[in-house]
C-alpha cells in the first residue's frame, strides 16, 4: 500500500503535493498519470476508490466482461481506498470508501498534500474528498464532463441543481474544464470570475499514432477476416451498442447510399461494439437485406486502431454524448470524423467541412448527406484524415500538464505555472 511521502523528507521540500481521488482505474486516464509523475516539482498520488477496472469486469454498456489490455497501474504512485461499497460499477453510492481523511492528514494530523484534484463531483466519494481536504484547509481542483445541453432537465431538477451547486462552489478552488462546452458549464453555474484552468481531454496521441502506423502493413489481413474487398471504402463505428449512440441511425443513413433499390451501397460498414442493443441493430441489418454490414463485436483498446487504419470515416452520431474520446483516438490515425452536433468534443475537434462533417443528431438524412459528402471522392477522406490528424496533435497531454500546473500554481503558490 502507496502511503503520503512524509513532509520531512528532503526531497520533497522543492515539490508541491498533488493527491489525486477517482473512482477506479481508467484506460484513458492511466498515461496521463504516468506524464504527470514525471513532472519534477509535482509529487502526485492517485486514490482510487476500487479496483474493479483492473481486477476485470461486466461492463453495463458492453454488455460483456471486460479487462482492458493496457497498463493502468504503471508509472505513478497510487493507493486504493478501504471499501465500505463496492459492487464493480461506478455511481452516485458505489464505489464508496473511507480513509481520505486520514490519507490527506498525513501521520503528523496536519495537512500530507498541498492540493486534492477530484474527478466528478456527483459520488459520495468525491463530496467525501472535498469536505476532508477542505476541513485540513487544502484547495480542491475539479474536472468533469458536464455540458448544459446534454439533456433536457425539468424545472424542479434544474432548481435542485443550482442550490446543489452554490454548495459545492464553497468546496472547490478551481475548476479543469475538458473543453469548451465543459467550460460553458461551469461559467453557467459558478460565474464568469471563478477560477477556470483548461485541461483538455486528450488521449495518449502518441500511442495511437504508434499504433495506427503500425497497423498499416497488416490492413490486408484484418481485410480478409472481415471479407472486405480491400477497393471499397469504410465506414466505422466503434462505441458501445447503446440506444444513446444511434448506431441505429448510421444503419439507416447507409441503406441510403444504395444508388437504387437491390443494389449494394460502394461503401461497408463496419460496428465494433456489443451491449444491450446489439440484437436489435442485427436484426435491422439482416432486415435490410444488404451484405455490406460486419459486426465485429468488443475490442479491447490495443485492438482498436487496427479498425481505425481500415476505415475511410468514422462515425459517431451519438445523443447525449458528453465528450467521446473515441473521436480523439480515430484522429490520431488521421481519419475523417462525422459526428452529431450532440458529441460534446464536436467544437473543438471537428469543424464542418475540415475534419469532417457535423450533423444535427437523429437526422438520418443529414447524416446520409454527410456521409456522400465525406465519401464524394477518394481524395476528400484523406484530405479530412490529415487535418484531423494535425488538429488532434494539438489537443494533448502536454497542454493537459500545462493547464494542471496553471491550476496548482495559482491555488499553491508553489510551482510555477
């Protein structure tokens, strides 16, 4: 077990103390803590309230068991909450730990960490966190996903909101918004002059152009397991088959692309994904009498960027979708991108006509159109794929370091920004 370094150690004298409380283990998150561990003036410990991410799990999305195939432990110091709850998920009540107090109290009953960041603020957890760091007088960061029109709220929900809000104003020191529909958030509810330090969502860039490259000499490969005539484009969706990520849509926009009744659209159609959904959308494909659909089922994160290399365009025509990581992932393999206007990562990865195309969501004839856009000439994905992959190289790790260090810099005093 991980413990708070001792603040009489000397080499801790120069280094500010950044505890780090989450729900579990994350696949997106872990490279991000190992490049934060490496900072020189930031000595970071992560506490996790379980370990069901590492230790294997039924993803309610999926809808299959799932152990990621990356490293999510590797790189940074990290310890896991004692459990009061635990039941693999992650939500309001679970999981729900107790300790934090004492962890960032440290053995001498004083204040072990110069800053507590939390990521959400809606679970025991995290309110637990921000009371205990806020009683040992140690500012508190938070980041979140939130965006205003991610869904429609009754009146009576909107007005428990604001109250459960100018509470938690009181708890948190600054705020790390994702990106610019986050910080649109924040601005609505804490005010234009609260403390806001952007640090984007961002994924391992240099993973997944590593990957993506090294997928190009087995295309042919992935091509005849698929049985995909390697002269025809790709369409790809890659999420989890549920009814909030319309893959039922993008179904319905390919059929679409048949020149005339009986005939094949050019293009296939590729869904890697399982979950509660996928009987449906299987039922629907064979409905359309069409043989250009394949169904790939779960691949873990390493598996993904094969996908990504066959693909023309990527696909995301998602309601309600708070950021989607996995558009910044296709990116890197520089594909062209088509998403909803409901994909919160929408205005700062894809603009109409650049990167892609973006479509109002639940219009399947704008997505239709969108996808003959995209498609219009082999040449148009490939120009999309490269501004994709030259915008995406911007939005990384690197500026979620810098953003961090504004942040600690400006509640601590203690490092420079």
């Amino acid at each position: 077990m991980a413990h708070p370094p001792s603040e009489t150690d000397e080499s801790m004298k120069n280094k500010v103390r950044l505890a780090y409380l989450v729900s579990h283990p994350i696949q997106y998150q872990a490279p991000l803590l190992r490049r934060i561990a490496q900072e020189p003036d930031i000595d970071l410990t992560v506490f996790f309230g379980s370990d069901f991410s590492v230790r294997g799990y039924k993803d309610e999305g999926f809808g299959v068991g799932v152990k990621w195939d990356v490293p999510l432990l590797d790189g940074y110091r990290h310890e896991f909450l004692p459990a009061l709850r635990d039941n693999a998920t992650a939500s309001i009540t679970s999981p729900l730990s107790h300790g934090i107090l004492s962890r960032l109290k440290g053995r001498r009953g004083e204040a072990a960490f110069d800053v507590l960041w939390v990521h959400g603020y809606s679970t025991l957890n995290a309110l637990h966190g921000m009371v205990a760091a806020k009683s040992l007088g140690i500012p508190v960061l938070l980041r979140a996903e939130s965006w205003l029109e991610d869904r429609s709220r009754s009146g009576g929900t909107l007005a428990a909101k604001r109250f459960f809000f100018s509470g938690l104003k009181n708890l948190v020191d600054g705020i790390l918004p994702i990106g610019t529909l986050n910080t649109a958030y924040w601005r609505h509810y804490f005010g234009e002059d609260f403390p806001l330090f952007l640090m984007p969502y961002a994924v391992d860039n240099e993973y997944f152009q590593k990957r993506s490259a090294e997928a190009v000499p087995r295309r042919g490969e992935l091509q005849q397991e698929l049985n995909l005539d390697p002269s025809r484009p790709v369409i790809l969706f890659a999420s989890k088959l549920q009814t909030r990520k319309r893959c039922e849509d993008l179904i319905e926009a390919y059929k679409r692309l048949a020149p005339s009744p009986g005939v094949e659209p050019h293009p296939y159609l590729v869904i890697v994904g399982d979950g509660e959904e996928r009987v449906a959308l299987e039922t629907q494909a064979a409905a359309s009498g069409l043989n250009g659909i394949r169904f790939c089922g779960f691949r873990n994160q390493s598996e993904l960027p094969r996908f990504f290399d066959l693909a023309s365009v990527f696909v995301l025509p998602s309601r309600h979708e708070p950021w989607g990581l996995i558009v910044n992932e296709v990116m890197n393999a520089g594909r062209a991108v088509i998403v909803s206007d409901d994909v919160g990562s929408q205005p700062d990865l894809i603009t109409e006509g650049v990167e892609g195309c973006v479509f109002p969501a639940g219009d399947v004839g704008a997505l239709t159109d969108a996808l003959r856009k995209v498609l219009a000439t082999p040449e148009t994905p490939r120009l999309m794929g490269e501004k994709a992959l030259e915008r995406i190289k911007s939005w990384s790790f690197d500026e979620d370091v810098r953003g961090l260090r504004r942040a600690i810099a400006a509640v601590t005093h203690k490092i420079e920004a």
